[in-house]
C-alpha cells in the first residue's frame, strides 16, 4: 500500500475550488439550461464534466448516508447504506448508530457478522460466548469491536455525551430490521412458556415492553466496568474489541494507513480493514484488491477515485465525509485528496486477511524489457519503478 506524495493545495484569489461550485460549465459541454441542482453539481464535479479517460456503463459506486432514512428512538437513532440504497454493494453493508447517554442499543443478535469502528464518544458493549463466558469493554474514538455471527450483545453510550459509530455487516443484503431482539423474541413467545423456561410466575410477563419501543432506547449511564462484571460466571477468553488507532501506522511520504485483519484482531474473521490517511495534495497509489470487493467509509475530507473496470471501461467519483464508496472485485483504482485537509477513510473486505497488489511494484517485479515492449515507455519511467513493499509514486 502507498501515496503518491503532493503538495499543499493553494487557491489563488478569487479561484472556486473544484467541490465548492462550478463556476462554469466546461467550454465543448453545453450548460444543462433545465431543472438541475447546482449543490449536487458542485460535489460532484466528476460526474457533471468527468475525465476524458471515462468509458463505458460502469454503475454508481457512491451513497451518501445523509441521503438515508433515520430511523430514531427514545435513546438516538440509525441509519443505512445497503445493498438496497447502493446496488453494487453485494459483500457488506453500514449501519451509522448514534446513542445518546445511557442510550442502549438492546440486546440482540445477528445471522451477519458485525463490525464497527468508533467515531465519536464512548461506549460500553457487552457480549456473550458459545462457552458460556461473558464480555463487557468500554471503548473510544478510533476503536473496534467484532461479534461473529450469532454473538448475543448490546451497545450503551457513555457521559458525557454517548456515541456514535459505524457498523459494517458481512453481507450486503443485511437489514437492521431483521435483527433477533431480545424483546421482539419474548413478545412471541407464550406466556406460560416463558413462565416454565425461566421458573417464574406468568404473571412476570404482564408488562413486556413493545419492541418498537426499545430497539434503541434511553436507558441510564452504567457505573464501572468493575461494577458490570458477572460475579460467578467465566468471563470469556475471546477479546471482542480491538484498539485500532493505537496500532503503529505505515508511514508513506503521502499519508498513513493502519491495517486491522485477523492477524491483529483474531475474533474478525469476516471483515478485514485499513485505516487510510492522505495529506492534501496525496493520492493512494494505482492498485487492486485480489481478495474481495472493497467496502469504503469517508470520515473526513474530500477525494476523487477513479476506477477500471477492464473491457474498455473506467468511471470517476467524488467523495466527502458521510459518504459510502464501493470497488468491485480486482477492478483497479486510485484515491487522490482534492481538499485542502486531510482524507481519511475506511476500506472494508469481506475476509479475514487484508491484500492489494500495486502497479507500481507489479511492474517493477517483472523484467524490465518485457515492461518496455507493452507500453513503449522509455527509461525514465523503467527506472522510476520501486521495488518497494509500500512504494511512493512522485
């Protein structure tokens, strides 16, 4: 994995910048004189005049989360980006959660195996294993947890201000409303069944709440962890959370990445991740991914990716903070900062390993004058090739 290494992004006086506004239409394209909207236009500079290297139908790689339905409770709210709102998206699907204080996310369990990465606030999780041990962690910003397929949990936001984090899910068709809830299963259990299970009077089961009333509801802020823990139970040997931002990163002259799989965080079995940073001007280098689709989530700034599709095909999308992309299966591309901070984003796959194979060093392993005959370069470019595990294109 590598940047390619760029400078600072400077405007000069009275200059529009590319995500701001279009000032005008490009010369040979004439002006859409109908209905349009002008903000979408400025977003997405690369859809409204892409680049002469764009070829063919390739679909929409790009959702916003601001254009997905909220769904809100008496303790926060959600929303989703799945296969559904971004049809490309076969091999994950997002969930953004935010919890209020002592906002919990009720107990529940999933056919789909979750991940998640903290981007706000704090929260505390709990867990239960097929050994019978039982988890519980609080964890902040740039932290992960993983609960495998059928891992009972919950989620509570924290003082002062709860949380609010991205879910990932290992299949693109994934709902929230099809969570296994606590409350929705005793709803559609018999009384005197539950009265039997749990060796308690029917009576017990009088006032259950609905689960349209609990799913995320207000709840009050837990005292310590020490005060969670369950007296006379085991508590379980698998470590369900992870401490991503504390990992070492790969330093590149144009960014950073911390890369999170299996062989750091061995319950994630499912979704791998990297943590991508590209300082303004910094482009992730020309690549793919030889594992799986690769899932995106934009937390900060603005880029552009450019993607190939093989068969003569090629499209550019733009992107922001909130925003979700997608690159199908070994399709290559590249992700250039356009902003004048910092970008960073998320890349999830579908796998219990991270992989990607760079152009750069591609080339640079394979003899030099078969390189030389397919493209007809000349040996300046030959000799700018690094053999480099993380190369730095210039």
């Amino acid at each position: 994995m590598a940047f390619a290494a760029g400078g600072t992004v400077a405007l000069a006086a009275g200059q529009v910048h590319a995500h701001d506004a279009i000032a005008s239409w490009p010369a040979n394209t004439p002006r859409d004189p109908g209905p349009h909207d002008p903000t979408r236009e400025a977003q997405n500079p690369d859809i409204v005049d892409p680049p002469a290297t764009d070829s063919g139908t390739l679909p929409n790689l790009r959702f916003s989360f601001s254009d997905a339905h909220v769904r809100k409770g008496s303790g926060g709210w959600t929303r989703q980006v799945t296969q559904r709102e971004l049809g490309i998206s076969t091999t994950i699907a997002g969930v953004d959660m935010r919890l209020n204080a002592g906002g919990i996310r009720e107990l529940h369990w999933h056919k789909e195996g979750e991940w998640a990465y903290m981007t706000f606030g704090k929260a505390r999780v709990t867990a239960f294993d097929t050994d019978g041990g039982w988890f519980v962690d609080d964890i902040g910003v740039g932290d992960l947890w993983y609960f495998p397929p059928g891992i009972p949990h919950s989620i509570q936001g924290l003082g002062p201000d709860g949380c609010e984090f991205l879910l990932a899910f290992d299949d693109g068709g994934f709902d929230e409303d099809s969570t296994f809830l606590l409350s929705d299963w005793f709803k559609h259990i018999p009384p005197e069944i539950l009265a039997k299970n749990f060796s308690v009077p029917v009576s017990s089961f009088a006032k259950l709440p609905s689960p349209d009333d609990e799913y995320i509801f207000a709840g009050r802020v837990p005292g310590s962890l020490a005060a969670d823990a369950i007296k006379g139970a085991p508590k379980s040997k698998r470590v369900f959370t992870h401490h991503m931002l504390a990992q070492a990163p790969i330093v590149a002259p144009g960014g950073t990445v911390r890369i999170t799989d299996s062989s750091t965080f061995p319950v994630s079995k499912t979704i791998a991740a990297a943590l991508v940073e590209i300082a303004p001007g910094g482009m992730r280098e020309l690549h793919w991914h030889p594992n799986n689709d690769e899932w995106q989530y934009y937390l900060e700034g603005e880029g552009r990716m450019g993607v190939f599709a093989s068969s003569g095909q090629a499209r550019t999308f733009d992107y922001r903070a909130g925003d979700v992309g997608y690159v199908p299966f070994a399709m290559g591309h590249y992700i250039e900062n356009t902003g004048i901070g910092p970008l960073r984003f998320l890349e999830l796959f579908k796998s219990d390993y991270y992989a990607d194979i760079s152009l750069n060093q591609w080339l640079a392993s394979t003899p030099r004058e078969l390189v030389a005959q397919h493209l007809q370069l000349d040996d300046a470019f030959l000799s700018a090739l690094s053999l480099k595990k993380n190369p730095v294109v210039k």
